[in-house]
C-alpha cells in the first residue's frame, strides 16, 4: 500500500471490511464469510467488488485472530490488501481497520466500511455512494426505502401500531465517512458503552449528519441459509447483465 499523503493532496478513498465474526446465525460450520456463493467465497466476492473501484486507494480486511482461511485466497494477496486482526464485535475490527490506515491515510480521507457477508454490491452502487458523499461533503450510507408494511410489537407478539413507513429505510453497505471523524465517533460510542450496529449509529450518536443514498434490494446481507440462493441469484444475474 501506498506511503502517507502529502496534506495538500485531495482527499483519497479507502476501505474496511469486516470480517472476523463466527456467523453463529447460519448454523454453519465455517464462518459465513467463507461459504461459496456463485463460484466464490462472500469474502472473495465483497472484496473485488471494493477493489474494482478505481477510487479506492487500498483495503484493509480484519479478520479473526485465528483466522487461518483468508490467505489461501488470491485476492487477499492483491497488493492494495492490508489484513489486521479484529475484535469480538464489528466496532472493534472496524476501529482495527481505521488504526491500520491512519498511517497512510490522512485525516479528512473517505473510509468506505463493508459487511463482509454483502458478496452482491455492483460497481454502479460504489459510485453512486462515492459521488453524492463527495459532491454534499456529507458521510452517507447506501440504504433502501422500506416498502412493506411495517407493526411495532408489545413484549407478547401483539400489534401496538403501524408505522409510517415513508420515513423508514433499511440501512446497506457501504457507509462512508472522513477516516478521524468516524474513528473518533466508533471510540466515544464504545467508551460509553453505547451500542452501535453500524457506523452510521456512532456517526448519528456523535452529532453528525448522515446522509442516505438509494441502493438496490440486490445488496443484501447474507444472514440466514434461506439468504445463499437469493445473494446466488443477484450474483449469476449481475454477470449476465441483468442486474
């Protein structure tokens, strides 16, 4: 990876990828960033995704500390890969991420932060997030209008209202933000013991703004078993250009 910027050089654009969890929720016997999908490991699959950009400067993947899997994989070998161990939550390995860039990046560079377990994100996608963050000076997410219906529920599965959905989105990755603002939000929101799901939470909880930027229903989050065949689909159909 490349050697610290000068502080009078534009802005760069980087990336985090998460991917030191266990993936207790697929019932699976491998962590599910190494299950295959189309061909290829969610891992492998999320990571080219990032590294296609041209505006990505370098990626940096925290895996487990025991991790034994990712260096078996060629991509992982791609000189624009750092690999850091991670912590036990996603905070943890995403602050990793961002200690590791602080040498080479600077400050007010654009981190970009990825599931792992998100092997469906289109270059289209990347850029559109890239451009509307640079183009507002705003951090922002990609994130999908809700469209079902939606009940809050009491403690015993009864209905106590509907929302309105209009006002709901359900929050994708990538999220983008400047490298210090977000490492300083991820830092004071585990030092207070807040809990945070996603970058966006410590950026909201630290009094920044956050914008949202349309992706598509394609970039899901590989949770579940009944997820493969769907993230499969998107992915065979995105290669035969009809994604």
């Amino acid at each position: 990876m490349s050697a610290d910027i000068p502080a009078t050089q534009e802005p760069r654009c980087w990336a985090v990828l998460p991917a030191a969890g266990i993936g207790a929720r697929m019932g699976a016997e491998l962590p599910k960033q190494y299950l295959q999908v189309a061909g290829a490991t969610l891992l492998e699959h999320s990571l080219r995704a990032l590294l296609a950009c041209e505006r990505i400067a370098g990626v940096v993947v925290a895996l487990h500390p025991q991790d034994t899997r990712a260096q078996q994989l060629p991509v992982i070998q791609d000189a624009r890969v750092q690999t850091v161990p991670g912590g036990e939550q996603r905070s943890d390995s995403v602050l990793a991420g961002l200690d590791a860039l602080s040498g080479r990046a600077g400050p007010q560079d654009w981190v970009l932060v990825h599931d792992a377990a998100r092997p469906c994100l289109q270059a289209t996608d990347i850029d559109a997030l890239i451009r509307a963050v640079i183009e507002r000076d705003t951090g922002g997410i990609l994130a999908e209008p809700i469209v079902d219906t939606v009940k809050q529920a009491s403690g015993d599965a009864l209905v106590e209202r509907t929302l309105d959905r209009t006002t709901l989105w359900r929050a994708q990755t990538p999220q983008m933000f400047r490298l210090e603002e977000l490492r300083r939000a991820l830092s004071q929101a585990l030092a207070r013991g807040s809990a945070v799901t996603d970058e966006a939470s410590a950026m909201e909880l630290a009094g920044y703004p956050v914008q949202l930027v349309v992706g598509p229903a394609g970039n899901l989050k590989v949770t579940v078993p009944e997820d493969l065949p769907l993230a499969a689909w998107y992915l065979q159909a995105s290669v035969g250009g009809a994604a």
